[in-house]
C-alpha cells in the first residue's frame, strides 16, 4: 500500500515519527511536507494529500495539525475523502469499520507518540464492514455529487 503523509509546523514531530513507523510496518509513503519547524499555513499541506488520494495516486493519508481540526475541514472540502479525526484508538478503528475513512487525521498537540502510533497500527489493521455502511457512503457521495453539480 502507498501512502502520503503530510502536516503543518505542529505536526512535524508527529510526522517524523509516523514515517519511520509506516517504514517498519513496511508501508510505502510520500512525505508532502512541511519539513520545517517554521509556521505554515495548513490547508496547503492537507489539500496536496487529500488530492494525491482523490486522485489515486496513493491509497490512503495521513495529516496532522495541532488539534486535527483544521486538517478534517480541508481533507473533507476534497471529493472522495472520507476524512476522519482519530485522538483515540475507538475512533480510529470505527472510522474504518464504518467509514472506510481513507485519510486518517490526529492532532500532534494532543495526542502522545505511543498512542498515535496505536492508533496508526489500528487504522491500517482494520477493515471497511461494507453492508448497510456501505450504502450509507453511498448517500455521502449523492450529496457531494448534488453540490459539485447543482450547487445544492
Ligand atoms: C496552528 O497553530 C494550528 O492552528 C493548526 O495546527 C491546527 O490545530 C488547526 O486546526
């Protein structure tokens, strides 16, 4: 699997250790920045994620931000994101079993190494459950369509 992975300045040491730990689990990933501490405006760095994944060039994300919340906004304005803050491990397997969320989002001010680690290993050991969630994706993709068509 390939994945990109991309933050702004309060997430970069989050960042850091969440490639080194998709290296080990030994998934492919394409770091989009930022790579300094320097402060960054973090809808740039959410939408060229978000796109990478809308435009299946990868097949999941990663985005860290200070709280996650600023991410999730921006991943969610992309078509086809299923983007989801995950600051815990229940979140972070129901976004995949319920969700099929295809962009995983944690705040690197809030959420402790360890636990994001966890919470990485859960959201990519865990699978979609399909059925009556599926259809439920479905209803979330004739809204976006309806907006991107219609404007309503
Ligand atoms: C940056 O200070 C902070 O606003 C950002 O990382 C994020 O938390 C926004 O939602």
């Amino acid at each position: 699997m390939k994945v990109a992975i991309g933050s702004d300045h309060a997430g970069i040491d989050l960042k850091k250790e969440l490639v080194s730990l998709l290296n080990e689990m030994k998934i492919e990933c394409i770091d989009f920045g930022t790579d300094s501490p320097q402060s960054v405006d973090y809808p740039d760095f959410g939408e060229k994620v978000s796109k990478a994944v809308s435009a299946g060039n990868v097949e999941r994300g990663i985005l860290i931000c200070g709280t996650g919340i600023g991410m999730s906004i921006v991943a969610n304005k992309v078509p086809d994101i299923r983007a989801s803050l995950c600051n815990d491990l229940f979140t972070a397997k129901m976004s995949r079993l319920h969700n099929d969320a295809n962009v995983l989002v944690i705040g690197g001010r809030i959420v402790g190494r360890d636990l994001a680690k966890e919470i990485v290993r859960t959201w990519f050991s865990t699978e979609f459950e399909g059925g009556r969630h599926a259809n439920r994706l479905n209803k979330i993709k004739l809204i976006e369509e309806r907006f991107i068509k219609h404007g309503l």
